[in-house]
C-alpha cells in the first residue's frame, strides 16, 4: 500500500456547503504481476464509510493475485451528485493510469458493499465513454466498470430499499424522478457489465429483494450475473470471517474472477 491518491488536482465538484475541502481520494493496493484490478466501495449509508469494507478486502484481493483501490467516496452531508461522481472519478482515474500499475483497461472492476453496493450499481448503470477533447486525461476515459461485484447492495430506492441511504443520498424530499433514476434495477442498459451479487435472505437492513431484482433486470436483458444467497446472516458482515457458511462468499467471488480472466 502506498500514500493516498487524491481523485481532483483542486478542490472536487458537488461538495456541501462548508465541506468544500474534503478531497474523495483511492488508496492503492498494488499487487506486482497483476493485471486487473478491483476498486471497493465499502458501506454505510451513504453517512459513513465502514473499516471493515476497506482495507481488508483489498488486501484479500492482492492476496490473490488481483491489484485493489480502496475508494473514499463523500458521504453526508454531500448528496447525489458527489458519491458518483467520485466513482466515476475513480474509475477514469485507474483506467487513464493502467499502464503505471500495470493493469488492463478493460479489467477494472468495482466491488461495494451496502450502501457502497448501491454507488456500485450506480456505476454499473449509468456510464458514459469519457470526454474525447478534455483537457483533463483523465476526464477523456470511459467510467463503466467492466465487471461488478456486489454485497448485500441497496439497489433500489423505492419499495424493499433502505431508506436511511436515500435519505443520505437524495434528501428528504427527493422527487419520484430521482428515486426511479437511482434505482439500479430500473437503469439496467443491455451493454451493463456482468454482475456477481451474494445476500443473506434474512438480512433485515437491506432486504434481499434488493439483489433479486437487479439479478432479474440483468436477466431480462440477458447480462450474465453470479447470485449467491445465504440462508442467515446479518447485514453488514463483510468477509464475514467469524461465519462459517457466509464467508465462502469470497471464494465464490475469486473463482468468479478468475473465470472472468481477472
């Protein structure tokens, strides 16, 4: 792991009132030899940024032969647009600086948990191929993630969703508008990345509902996905390490990977 890389060489756009300086930023886990790399939102919705989702997960991934970002997204009292656009940041920034982390631009993947899920499946669902004439290197690359991997995410913000993160994210009187755009399940394209999504079906956070449907709306546009849902565990667990049966999902998800050519 080496130092902090901020996303914006000045001060980054969207940013509440008296939060102007606070500067989303990655922190690299490079793995020599790797070619493809994993960038992790962990959760908290959209208030906090959980310790547990970060580090660990990277070092996980390296530990496996896979170069990891941990990304420091803004979370309240930043709104939308702030967390997308610093995942979308983030991705450009690994893609334009693949070649000095010796990765593939076409293997970028992002990994969330939670309310990070949600970020994740923003990303993986509204993207854009980059601004060809920017000035900004960075700003010219593509943001969509080529693969992503989601842990008990909130996908949607309507019925079945969380609403403490769309509250953090939208505000408390979001327009019905905004609540369809960032429901990921509604914003499905037929060229979205493939998915891996796990759950736990008595998670009483984030109801599972959340990653059956965005499993259904790969479906229907016939993405191919990797679903893995448990029978119990509460939300939140992360590598769920101290659970026996949960904790495969890793593995689940590096075999996953590797079929992928990650």
């Amino acid at each position: 792991m080496s130092s902090i890389i901020p996303l914006w060489d000045q001060a980054a756009p969207y940013a509440a009132a008296g939060h102007e300086d606070e500067m989303p930023h990655l922190i690299p886990f490079i793995q020599p030899g790797s070619e493809s790399a994993v960038i992790v939102c962990p959760g908290g919705g959209y208030g906090f940024l959980a310790d547990h989702e970060g580090a660990s997960v990277a070092e996980l991934l390296n530990r496996a032969g896979i170069s990891a970002f941990v990304l420091k997204y803004r979370v309240a009292p930043h709104q939308h647009p702030a967390p997308k656009a610093d995942g979308q940041r983030a991705i450009r920034y690994v893609r334009a600086n693949a070649a000095q982390y010796g990765i593939n631009p076409s293997k970028i993947a992002v990994l969330g948990f939670s309310a990070g899920g949600h970020l994740t499946a923003t990303l993986g669902t509204q993207y854009d191929a980059g601004q060809p004439d920017h000035e900004d290197f960075v700003e010219r690359q593509s943001s969509r993630p080529d693969r992503v991997i989601l842990c008990y995410p909130v996908i949607t913000m309507e019925s079945y969703g969380h609403s403490g993160s769309r509250i953090n994210l939208l505000g408390e009187d979001a327009t019905q508008k905004q609540i369809q755009a960032f429901s990921a399940e509604q914003q499905v394209k037929a060229d979205a990345p493939e998915a891996f999504i796990w759950h736990t079906s008595n998670d009483q956070a984030v109801p599972v509902e959340n990653s059956l449907r965005y499993a259904l709306a790969l479906g229907k546009h016939g993405i191919p996905y990797d679903l893995h849902v448990f029978e119990k565990g509460p939300h939140g667990l992360g590598l769920a390490e101290n659970d026996d049966t949960v904790r495969v999902w890793s593995d689940l998800c590096l075999t996953w990977l590797k079929n992928q050519g990650w």
